[in-house]
C-alpha cells in the first residue's frame, strides 16, 4: 500500500533555493540590524535570562554547533550535563534522548521546536518518529526544574527546545563531504525589506550517504520562514517546515559472534524506514505595553512514518548466528495529524505589594494517528492486505499560572500550578460498526510548582526548586484490547538545588538532583509484561556540574559530569497475573552511572579548532539487568553494554568574512563499542571525516 509522497518541490531544492536567492538579493534593504521574527524561547534571548531560572540550565549556541558540526541533534546535545544518548544510527533519524536518568529508550522530556511540540504524539503514539535536523538549527535550549511546568506534559526530565535560525540578509551555501559517500548541501537565503518591517529567509538541505554498515539514507529539509511588523508594537511570523527521509535502517542489528569477528555490514538490507513531516506555525507577537506581552502560537502538522520490515526465521537465525529472512513483508505504518493552539501573557506587576512577574497560558491540542499494519510479500512489496487499521486520538487542554516574587534585589521565589485534562479513544477500523469497535479514557492532572533564586553576590547564585511532573500512558497502553487498561500517568515529583556563577575566567554549574516516580511504565521492548501494568515506584537521584576555565593564550577547557547514583526501582515490579518480576533495587534501562564530557577549545587568528572528549559508563538493557549479551525466544537481545570513550577533533577557518573551511574526525580513536540492543546489536560508528566549505554572498 504505497504512500504519495510530499509536495514534488521536494525533489527540486535548488530551484527553490535559486528563487528564493533571487528573492532575498532583490529585496535586501539597509545594513542596519533588523529586529528578529518572534519564537518561543523557554530560557530567554538576553543576558541574565538564565539567571532567572530555579533549576539547570544549559545552551548550546551558534558558535559551539558551528564548531562541532554535529551529524543531528542528538550528538550536538551529547555535551549537555545529565543527557544520555542510545545510538542507533549517526545520523539520528529516530530520536533517543534520556536525562539525568531517565531510560534514553523511553520518552520523559519534552521536545520542542520553537516552543512547538514536535514528537509525532504526546498522547496518542511513539515520540521517537521524528528527530529535527541540525542543519536549520541556531541554538539549543535545555531548561530544567519547576519553570519546565509551563511547556507541557512529558516534562520530568526537562524541555530541550530547538531554535531555529533567523533569516539574515543574503545567501549562504554550505557544503560537506565525508566517509561513507556523504554529500550535503546547505543553501540559506534571507531579506529584509528597506523599511525593516518585514523578513523572509528560508533554509534548504539536501544529504545523501551510503551510511555506516550501508545503512543509507537519503533526505531533503525546507523550511521558510517570514514575517512581518503589524504596526509598532506587533508582530506576525510564519514558518513552513517540509521534510523527508528515505532510510535504510531496521531495528536489527548484528548478532554477537558477528560483531566479535568485526563484521559491519547491513544486518538488514531489504527493510525501509520512510519518514516525512510538513508543519505550519503561525506566532503572533504583541507588546501591549512595557509590562504586557501577548504571544499567540498557532501550529499545525501532518507526520507519516513507514516501516517496511521483512520477517525473520529465528530458529534457522539462532542457528546460522545471523538473521535468515523469509519472503513475508510487513509494513508498520503510521501517520499522524496535531494542531494546537497556544496562548502566553506575561505581565510586571506589583498586585501583591510586590514586584512580581507572571506568565499566565492557555493551550489547546488535537492529536490523531492512523496505525495500518500492511501484509505484503517479496513478490508484490509495500502493497497487500490490512491486518491493522485503527485509528488513536487524543484531545487536550491545559491551563498554567506562573508568578515570579522579587523579594529582594536578591531574592525571587517562583510559584505556579498547570492543569492538564485529556481525552482519549482508539478506534478499530477493521471491526463493524454494529459491533463494540471503539474505547476511550480521559485524565486530569494538577502539577504545582515552586522554585527559587538567590543571588550571593555578582559572581554566585543558588537555586532551588520542587515540581510534580507527567507523563501520559499513550493510547497503545493505555487502550490496548479496546478495554480502558485504568493505566494511571507517570508521575514523578522532581527536585533540585544547585549553584551557578563566574568568577574571572572561570564559569560553573553544579545541581543534585531527585525524581521520585510513584508510578514509571518501563517501555516494551525492555520487558513487554509490563505493556498493560502501572509499573510502580522508581528512584532516580544523582549530581551534575559544569565548569569552563578560559586558559589564557587562546585555550578554554570546557568540561561536566554526571553522576546518576539511583536509577533503580522502589520495591518488586509485578506482571500482569501479579508476578514478581524485577527486584527490589534493579537498575532502569539504558542509564549509565557516569557521563562525562571535556573540551578543550583553542582559537587563534582566523582559526577555531576542539578536542572532545565523552565517556558513557556501562548500563543495562533490560529490567532484569542482564549482564551476558544474548537473544531471547522473541529475538531482542539483552544484556550490559560495556563503558566506551569517543574523541573528536574540529576546526574551522575562516578564509574572509564570506569563505570559511571546516573539518572533523569523528571517534578519532576509532573506539569499537556497542551503542545499544535491540533485535540485535547496534555497533557505534568507526572513525569518520568529513570537510566542508561555506561562502556567504
């Protein structure tokens, strides 16, 4: 059953990149800066806005992803304290993110793009469909603590919140090669208009590789983005995002002799992972007055994700000690439609006889997923006979209230409350209408929050904070057999204390941190009897800290660590017929103990260059925290995944002010680790190089 793809511009980037060029240089107006297009931040755009944070913060901004050129998003949020990435593939077409830990194979933290949600479903499906590339990317959010409440559900780890760049007048084009036959292309075009009032700029990729283990990919990335003044206190931007990705990639990997004996090779050569995304985002900005601002979001997206998979012989597979494919073809796919509607005021006031700012919000979502199973053959692939055809959906409304007390010049105490009530429903397509073919759940949710900051002097702040967060069951779960499964949310009771500050040449961060779940569901494919159980109680308690020290003579050493001291559950987990089946005490998945991360920085003339540094200690794979890697009667395999250290060197020079040269090796030392398990090994990826070029008109 094929799909039709995207919009036939999609496979004509560079006539769209040759307009759009053509545009910005016709209607480039004068040098003076212009203002920016209105976005979300959940941090803040000016100095001190992380200052008025109760809890952890960290930025990636434009010059560290200009250095590190990283592959996707997930390897440029690699550095940040408490993050923890399971590897799949370099180039992250599925996101796997875990924070201070949280099982990086499950979904805890919310993901933003612009202050829009961009998992494919909050409530109704698999967040880990779509991950955002890095190539439109101009900073990187993360934000932790009590003031996370205000972005949405799923935030017990935190927001991550990608930025997207600003148009700038004129054209750029980037360009990068590497290992494994990779080719990108980067074209990045933007005007103002000479009254300033109005902008337009669009950002267009297109990469292609052979991929690491021939898992090739073969992917195109739009997005346009314009705007314009609504007199002198307003503002109306709009951005389109069109994407698409054509993946050779499976959930198979190799089999343990295999990676032993050093074989890299496509384990599954045949399977297809097609994804594509198009949005719409509306923001609406108004300066009502020096102590008012409204921002009104309105955002639209439709996601589709097939999953072409050939069926496996695991006996004959077991025995061969690879994977022996039959001629049966299975297509998992999935498409998914959001729209959302987001409303934020701030206001300075002194309405409690004290300075106070507060942020009051208001958002409504629609979410729905259309889940076909598709039995095809090898003779006659991706077209055959629906064995799935449900339909999941979810409709929410959520309200927040922030108020942030200036006590002193000193002291400030944040407090604030949301509200989140959701309705959802499966629909099974495949069942008569005269017959029993649907079920629904709803919930609410109250999630308070307090924090606070406390400035000791210009050099040193401390800060606190204790927050309620969730996570919703999904619809699979919480739906499963048409019957309301009485799945409560995940919900953990976070709360952290830190310090940050500078002191001459040297800057730092330092928080401990607990997350208290009274109840976690440990994701399937560690354990599937807990697929329609509440899991019950876990423990996740640890420290991070950061610290850079400019050197002096051109030289700054960046560097932080985390340590997850527990990571474990509260107490015997029980199966669905009231068995124990994890202890007391055992570990949650794919949460290492230790993540470290030391950069050493040198610039000097025109050239920019790092060393980077990450180690990721051992963790476990499954709930029963098996130390011998092998496969189950189901064909995942299990086990501990051994420590590993990958090293990383960068440069940039830049020629001029328009012509700048880049470089990278990646895994300098060409570490051979196991990334993470699944249906197989997945091997992390050997030393690579890539070059670019890029030259700004």
């Amino acid at each position: 059953m094929p799909r039709p793809s995207f919009p036939s511009f999609l496979s004509r980037p560079l006539t769209l990149a040759i307009a759009a060029a053509g545009l910005a240089i016709a209607q480039t107006g004068s040098a003076e800066e212009s203002p920016r297009l209105p976005t979300i931040n959940v941090v803040g755009q000016t100095e001190g806005d992380a200052a008025r944070q109760p809890g952890a913060v960290a930025i990636v901004t434009t010059e560290e992803l200009e250095l590190k050129q990283p592959r996707s998003t997930e390897e440029a949020l690699r550095a940040v304290p408490g993050v923890a990435i399971k590897g799949e593939e370099e180039s992250a077409i599925v996101v796997n993110i875990g924070i201070r830990g949280l099982s990086s194979a499950d979904y805890k933290t919310l993901v933003l793009e612009d202050g829009v949600p961009v998992a494919p479903g909050l409530f109704v499906g698999n967040a880990r469909y779509y991950n955002p590339r890095i190539q439109r990317m101009e900073s990187i959010e993360v934000l932790k603590g009590a003031a996370s409440l205000r972005y949405g559900p799923s935030t017990i780890g935190g927001v991550v919140n990608y930025i997207t760049k600003q148009p700038e007048d004129g054209v750029e084009i980037s360009l990068r090669v590497g290992s494994w036959n990779s080719r990108e292309a980067t074209v990045e075009v933007g005007a103002t208009s000479a009254s300033q009032d109005a902008k337009f700029g669009a950002v267009i990729t297109r990469a292609s590789s052979d991929g690491f283990m021939d898992k090739d990919y073969d992917m195109t990335d739009v997005m346009l983005k314009t705007g314009m003044a609504i007199g002198d206190n307003q503002w109306l931007s709009i951005k389109y995002t069109d994407y698409q990705n054509d993946a050779n990639i499976s959930y198979r990997g190799l089999f343990l002799q295999e990676y032993k004996d050093g074989k890299r090779y496509n384990p599954a050569p045949d399977d297809y992972f097609l994804t594509g995304r198009r949005s719409l985002d509306l923001n609406h900005e108004w300066e009502i007055s020096e102590t008012a601002k409204l921002n009104t979001l309105i955002y639209g997206s439709e996601i589709f994700r097939d999953y072409w998979r050939y069926s496996t012989d695991n006996a004959a597979s077991a025995e061969a000690g690879r994977w022996i494919y039959t001629d049966n073809l299975a297509g998992n796919n999935r498409s998914f439609e959001r729209f959302g509607v987001e409303s934020r005021l701030q206001l300075q006031h002194g309405f409690f006889g004290v300075a106070s700012e507060a942020e009051l919000g208001l958002r409504y979502m629609d979410e729905e997923m259309l889940d076909q199973n598709v039995a095809a053959t090898r003779a006659t692939p991706r077209t055959g006979t629906l064995n799935t055809d449900r339909i999941d959906s979810a409709e929410s409304i959520a309200f927040y209230a922030q108020n942030r007390f200036l006590l002193t010049n000193k002291l400030a105490i944040t407090a604030g409350l949301r509200a989140e009530r959701y309705e959802q429903e499966r629909l099974d397509k495949r069942i008569p209408n005269n017959q029993t073919n649907n079920a629904d759940t709803s919930n609410t949710e109250w999630l308070p929050g307090v924090g606070a900051t406390y400035q000791i002097n210009s050099g040193l702040q401390i800060f606190a904070s204790a927050y309620k967060a969730f996570s919703p069951a999904l619809n699979a779960d919480a739906l499963t057999g048409l019957e309301d499964q009485k799945l409560d949310a995940e919900r953990s009771v976070n709360i952290e204390a830190g310090l940050r500050g500078n002191t001459g040449r040297f800057n730092y961060e330092a928080t401990i941190f607990r997350m208290d779940f009274d109840n976690q569901i440990i994701p399937a494919n560690s354990n599937s009897d807990f697929q329609r159980t509440n899991g019950g109680k876990t423990l996740h308690q640890g420290v991070e800290g950061a610290l850079a020290v400019d050197l002096g003579a051109g030289f700054v050493l960046k560097s932080n660590v985390t340590y997850i001291a527990d990571a474990e559950f509260n107490g015997d987990r029980l199966d669905a017929n009231g068995n124990i089946t994890t202890p007391d005490g055992n570990r949650v998945t794919y949460t290492p103990e230790w993540i470290a991360n030391l950069a050493l920085e040198y610039s000097v003339g025109n050239l920019r260059s790092s060393l980077n540094v990450h180690h990721t200690s051992k963790q476990y794979t499954d709930v029963l925290n098996t130390k011998e890697i092998a496969e189950n009667t189901s064909g995942f395999f299990t086990g501990q995944i051994d420590s590993y250290t990958i090293v990383d060197l960068n440069f940039v020079y830049d020629i001029n002010k328009q012509f700048s040269l880049s470089g990278s090796v990646k895994n300098l030392a060409d570490e051979d680790y196991i990334a993470s398990l699944r249906q197989g090994i997945y091997v992390g990826p050997e030393r690579s190089v890539d070059f670019g070029v890029r030259y700004r008109f």
